[in-house]
C-alpha cells in the first residue's frame, strides 16, 4: 500500500492520502503528494486536483516521531509550496480532525471543503511549538485576524461551521470523503466553487489585534508563536522564511521536548501486556462508601452513562452521598457539560442504599470506605458472598495491599486496585494497581473501564503508595528538610511554582488537609529508622488544630481567596534549630528546585528499576495527569533527561555528603548515568 494513491476520472484525479491511524505527514505521504503532483501535472487530461484522506480524519499534522530525527527531504514547507504553485487547481477535502500540518496542506490549496463533523485546528503551541508549514503565513490570509490569532496562539481547534463562517472553508457537506471530492472537482471545473490562491489574499491582521494579544501571550512558547504571526504582514516569502526560522528555534526548545513527551505519555500508557485480553462487558456499576471518593466515583461513572447502586453504612450517609453527587452533577450542568434534563435523567440512574444485596448485578464494584484494612477486608468478605461471578472487584485503597485485601475473597483473580484520584470527576489519572493473582482479563477490563470514564490509566505493581503516592512520600520529606534547613516554606512554594507546578507543597498540604498526613505520620512513628531525619514543624501546625484551608489556618492563614504566611510556622522552625543545633542557611529558588527534583526523580527511579510501573514513562504519566506536574517538563523522568542524568548522580552525591540515608544514587539511575542512556532510551525498549 502506497501513502498516496491517485484515480483519475475523467477531468478531475482524486489524490488519496491513506497512512493510517491519522494520515500524519510523515516521509511516505510527502513523497507520495510531490510525485502525485508531479504526475498530474503532466497528464493533460487532468484539469482538477481534488485531494482527501481515507479513514478516520483527514491529516491531524506533521508525524510528531520525526521530529527531532535528522529531516529528511522534501519537508512539508516545500510540499505546501508546491501545492500552491500547482498550476492545476486542488480543492481539498477535509474531514475528521485536520490539524497542524493537515490544516497547513488545506491552506496551501486553491478551495477547501469540509465534511460535517470535521474539527480543524493549529495545535502546535500544545507541542512547544509553532505552526511550521506556512500557517501562521497563509491563515491570516484567509480569515480575520482575531480568528487566525486565536487559532495560531491557543492551539484550540474551531468547528466545521465556525470555518465556514470565517471563509476558511468553501463548502460544507456531508458524505464520504471521497464521493464529496469527486463532486468537488466537477464543481471546480463547472465553475460552481470558486477557486483562490491563498498566496495572493490579503493579510488580515490589523495592528489593534496584534497589540491586544501581545497583552494577552503568556510564556515563551506563545510568544515565539505570535511573532511569527506578525511577519504575516511580510512579503509571503519573507514571512514564510521567519516562520521556519522560529519553527526550528522551537523544535530545539526543552519545552518542545517536554510537552511532546507528555503528548505520547498520554497515549503510551494504553500499550500493557495484557492489552490483547479478552476485556468483560462493563454496563452498570457499584461504589461501596460514598464519602469524598465514593461520590467521586459514582459522578464519573454516571457521566458516562452507566447505571450505579452506591452502599452506605447508615441512612444520614446515603442522604449525604446522594446530596454529594447531586452537586457535583449540578457543576457539570453550570461548566455546560450537561443539560439539567440530562443531569435529572442520570440522577435517575443512582441508587443509593444501605443494602449489599443490591450490588448482585454490578459488572464492576469500587470500593472507596475507610482506608482500614480491617473495614476492607470486611467489606470484601461481604462482596464476595454478593456479586456476581466474573464481576471486577475492585479498591481505591490509596496505600494498603492489593493481595492481602484479594485473599479476604474466594476470587482473587477478579481482585485489583483502581486508584482514582480526587476529585474522582475531574482527575484524569487512574493507577490500575494489578495484583500478583489478578488475571489479564481484569486488567482488560479495567483499561476498558478508565477508557469509557474519560480517563488515563496507567498499569502499576502492588507497593506501598503505588507509583504516585509511594514517589510523592518521598520526595514530600525533601522540601521539609529545606525549610528545617533554612528555606521559608513560603519560598520552597514560590519555587515550585515557578517552576510550573500550580501550587506548591506545603500549599497542597493546607489544601489537602494536614491531619491525614500528621495520623500517618503518628502511625509510623514506631518504624521510622533512626538514621531518617525527621522534621517537626508541621506538627507543631497540627497541635494547633491549624490543619490548613478547612480550618481556616495552616502554614498560610486563610482568608476568603487571599492566603498570608502565618508567622508562627517560622518561630517553630527556629525552634527546632535551636533544638538540634542547626545553623539556619539560604537557599536560592535554583538550588530549591534542584533538591525537590532530585528527591523526586531518586524515588522514582527506585519504582522504575523494581518494576512497579512498566516503563519511566508511566512514572511521568502518573505525574502529568495525577499530580499537577507542570506538562512543559514531559514528567519527573523526562525532567531528569532533560537536565542530564550524570547531573543528576553527581547532586545526589553532593547531597549525600550531609544526608546519606535519605540520598541514595538509585542503581538504575548511576546505571543509566555510566552507559551514556536515558530513560526515554528504556521507554524505546519497551
Ligand atoms: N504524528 C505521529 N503520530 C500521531 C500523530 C501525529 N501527528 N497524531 C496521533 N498519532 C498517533 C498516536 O500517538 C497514537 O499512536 P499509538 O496508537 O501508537 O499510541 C495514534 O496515532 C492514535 O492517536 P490517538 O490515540 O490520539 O487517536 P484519537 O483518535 O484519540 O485522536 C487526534 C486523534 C485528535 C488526531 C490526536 O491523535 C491528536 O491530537 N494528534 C496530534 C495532532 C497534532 O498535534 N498535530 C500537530 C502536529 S505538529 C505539526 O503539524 C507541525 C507542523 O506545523 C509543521
Ligand atoms: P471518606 O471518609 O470521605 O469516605 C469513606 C466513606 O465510606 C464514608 O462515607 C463512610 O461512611 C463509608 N463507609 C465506611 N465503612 C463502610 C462500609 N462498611 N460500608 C459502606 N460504607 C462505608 O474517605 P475518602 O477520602 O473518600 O477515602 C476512601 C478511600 O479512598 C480510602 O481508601 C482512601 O485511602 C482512598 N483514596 C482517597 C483519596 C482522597 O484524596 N481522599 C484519593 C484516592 C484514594
């Protein structure tokens, strides 16, 4: 099978892009169009180009995999060229998702045509980048500038209408591809659709709309994007020689590497072993527990559609999840994600009752009651005796052990974690936490189960904490010993901050509640290794009663919106210096930085060499779509390639000088460091 295939009929050759899933503009598809081109071109018979995809969508943009390979010629830029020089007319075909590239190929034709349902978008600022084969030149030149800035700068797709409304598309219709591009070419030679090169347009970008998105760009990626759309006012092939400059500034840039990384995060995670199992029916649902999580649960599956009998202790309860999951429906209605009728039609899919004998028909239960063993081991023995054979037994326990709450039932094989993350609505995340007997068709099952809620999944191995939780335990400590160290916490946040998580840690812990963290804190005093420093600050907070936002004082004090630092944290940090003899020191936002990273990646590398998660990239999945980390930065690991791994070991090392229990060089990461390799080099093994 060729990229590019051409059918001539009669006057008009149907030039058919065919290079599934996507139809991305790799090499083939470049090749294949430059020489369809050429062809046509020479075969007088032909008077009309009419060019479409097959499959799902017309081209969704230049393939992401060559960048940042050795390119390979003719690049898109040319081959948009050569489209717009054809001295043949080309109306386009457009369907699907056309997007980056894919749009820039529409652009460069002489008419364009889009199929109902078709979404069209410039989203290479989301990859770090910016539209590279002439979109930024050839868009404002088709549409007003508002539209075209809009579109080049938030990387925000429009609809099929919107674009015909803005004079990007020509025509709207509805049909397959390929008979609408048929018609398409009989109406350019019968002179029913207009053709134009875009070449030849005006650009429409007024100097007031400049301006006002000046106001607007944020970071530099945006920025690198809008000056490009400011040389549109250029001659097209001064504007076109400055796009390609910025283009290849970019694709240089580590926030180009990052958010590429982040793209493929997103979908890498799909690819598990037991993919190819045979994943069971999932209708309706069962959440046993309907407090913060429960709830949580219960919204999501019912936003996708699927009957839920949620199990509460007492009647109050019952009353307080139904209430819980009430409002979290009314929030979709007012974010606009439902209609109030539908929001009353799926409230009328939730049962909620005190009863365990109504979960007999569930195809898959969520566990979600207090994080007690004795009270999951409980609850499963019950489960066990009420669900059906083959239902998916599942626990949103956040730490405890998947295998010893699967040997409470006579089914261990139908037993595994699925770690959502709160709020259970909005998160994306799902840890699919697999247990040593759980089979290949539950964890089928339950990829199939995030997939219909809307959610990412990614595989873990049973451990303390999972990947998330058992990584953030660790690198949490790092950022206390700083602020015993010297840093205010208040500066380890800011850090943080800028750095790009939306907020910093001791802000997450006031948000998050301290007194979870300070009851885990009391239960594993009695373990604790005597060689672990430990720092008390946070419980001095807690004696207070001070255990953040809900109680309207934590390490910040709380009013309404506004936060202000609360002064005494500081006194019982210097406190504890003056205890254990610490001389208090600087740190600056760099080093804040480098030693929160550090302790982050150290941890993670530990669950990537014992094989809890499958590959560094689930680590950074888990970290992307679960705990606020700054996508720019593609994940922990990805971090950790971009910085350097060899800088990595010789921090740690540094580190290590004052701390040598909490700092230790993880062996696959010095490993790693010593052959030249990075992570992505593990991700590229599989
Ligand atoms: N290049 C290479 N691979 C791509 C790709 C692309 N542009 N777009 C998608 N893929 C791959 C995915 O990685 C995935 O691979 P996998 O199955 O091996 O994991 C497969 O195609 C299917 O993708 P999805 O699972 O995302 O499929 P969906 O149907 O859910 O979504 C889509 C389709 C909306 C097109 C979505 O894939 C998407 O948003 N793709 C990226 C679009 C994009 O960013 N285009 C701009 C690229 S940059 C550019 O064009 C530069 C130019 O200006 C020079
Ligand atoms: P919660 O305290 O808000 O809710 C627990 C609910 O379970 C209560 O409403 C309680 O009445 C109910 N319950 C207790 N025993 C029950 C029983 N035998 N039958 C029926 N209902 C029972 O707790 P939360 O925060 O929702 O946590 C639940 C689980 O989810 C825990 O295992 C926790 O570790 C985990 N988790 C919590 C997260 C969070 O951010 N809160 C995040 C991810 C997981």
């Amino acid at each position: 099978m060729t990229a590019v295939e051409i059918r001539k009929e009669g006057e008009v050759a149907l030039v058919k892009i065919d290079n599934p899933p996507v139809n991305a503009a790799g090499y083939d598809v470049r090749v294949g169009l430059v020489n369809a081109i050429q062809d046509v071109t020479s075969d007088d018979a032909i008077k009309v180009i009419a060019l479409f995809a097959a499959g799902r969508t017309f081209v969704a943009g230049a393939d992401i995999r060559e960048f940042g390979q050795p390119p390979k010629q003719p690049g898109l830029p040319e081959v948009c060229d050569l489209l717009e020089a054809s001295a043949k007319p080309i109306v386009c075909v457009l369907h699907g998702t056309t997007l980056g590239g894919g749009l820039e190929i529409a652009l460069s034709c002489q008419a364009r045509v889009g199929i109902k349902g078709l979404k069209l978008g410039l989203p290479e600022v989301n990859l770090g980048l910016l539209p590279g084969a002439g979109g930024t030149q050839r868009l404002p030149r088709l549409v007003d500038g508002k539209t075209a800035l809009t579109m080049i700068t938030s990387g925000k797709p429009i609809s099929a209408e919107a674009a015909l409304d803005a004079g990007l598309l020509d025509d709207l219709q509805d049909g397959d591809p390929e008979a609408v591009a048929l018609a398409a070419g009989q109406q350019v030679l019968d002179g029913t659709l207009k053709t134009r090169v875009t070449a030849e347009q005006d650009n429409r970008i007024t100097a007031d709309e400049l301006n006002t998105f000046r106001v607007k760009a944020k970071g530099e990626v945006v920025t690198r994007a809008l000056k490009a759309a400011e040389a549109s006012s250029l001659p097209l092939v001064e504007g076109l020689q400055l796009e390609r400059e910025l283009f290849v500034e970019a694709l240089a840039s580590n926030a180009h590497k990052g958010l590429k990384h982040a793209f493929f995060a997103e979908r890498a995670v799909a690819h598990i072993p037991e993919a190819k199992a045979d994943a069971r029916d999932l209708e309706s649902g069962g959440v046993i527990g309907g407090g913060t999580m429960g709830s949580g649960i219960a919204t999501a599956m019912l936003l996708a559609g699927m009957p839920v009998t949620l199990i509460e202790m007492e009647e109050d309860r019952v009353a307080f999840a139904r209430e819980t999951i009430t409002k979290n429906l009314d929030g979709a209605v007012k974010r606009g994600k439902l209609t109030e009728g539908q929001r009353d039609a799926v409230l009328g899919m939730l049962t909620c009752t005190t009863d365990m004998a109504a979960l007999a028909d569930a195809d898959v239960l969520i566990e979600a009651v207090f994080e007690s063993m004795d009270v999951k081991r409980e609850v499963f023995g019950k489960l066990d005796q009420v669900c059906k054979p083959g239902a998916v037994l599942a626990t949103n326990t956040s730490y405890l052990d998947v295998d010893e709450i699967a040997a409470t039932t006579s089914r261990p094989q139908d037993v595994i974690g699925l770690h959502f993350f709160s709020p259970a609505h909005v998160m994306r995340l799902l840890e699919v936490v697999v247990g040593k007997e759980t089979t290949p068709e539950i964890v089928a099952t339950s990829f199939r189960l995030a997939k219909k809620l809307r959610k990412i999944a990614v595989r873990s191995e049973v451990c303390d904490g999972f990947i998330g939780n058992r990584i953030l335990a660790h690198y949490r400590k790092s950022s206390a010993y700083m602020q015993l160290d010297g840093a205010p916490f208040e500066q380890i946040d800011a850090a943080l901050e800028g750095f790009g998580f939306a907020m910093g840690p001791f802000a997450v812990s006031d948000l998050a509640g301290q007194d979870i963290g300070w009851a885990t804190r009391k239960r594993q005093a009695e373990f604790r290794p005597a060689e672990e420093r430990y720092v008390e600050i946070a419980d001095r907070v807690c004696e207070q009663g001070w255990f953040g936002r809900k109680s309207g004082k934590g390490f910040y004090s709380y009013d309404g919106k506004t936060r202000s630092v609360n002064p005494a944290v500081a006194e019982y940090a210097q406190a504890e210096r003056e205890a254990k003899g610490i001389a208090p020191r600087s740190f600056t936002d760099a080093e804040i930085v480098d030693f929160y990273m550090a302790a982050m990646v150290s941890e993670a590398a530990r669950v990537v060499e014992e094989k809890i998660a499958l590959r560094p990239i689930d680590v950074d999945a888990v970290f992307l779509f679960g705990y606020g980390f700054p996508r720019h930065w593609g994940g922990p690991l990805q971090y950790a390639d971009i910085t350097g791994l060899d800088v990595l070991v010789q921090r740690i090392e540094e580190y290590a000088k004052e701390d040598p229990y909490y700092w230790q060089v993880p062996a696959l990461l010095r490993e790693l460091a010593e052959a030249g390799k990075s992570f992505n080099d593990l991700n590229k093994e599989g």
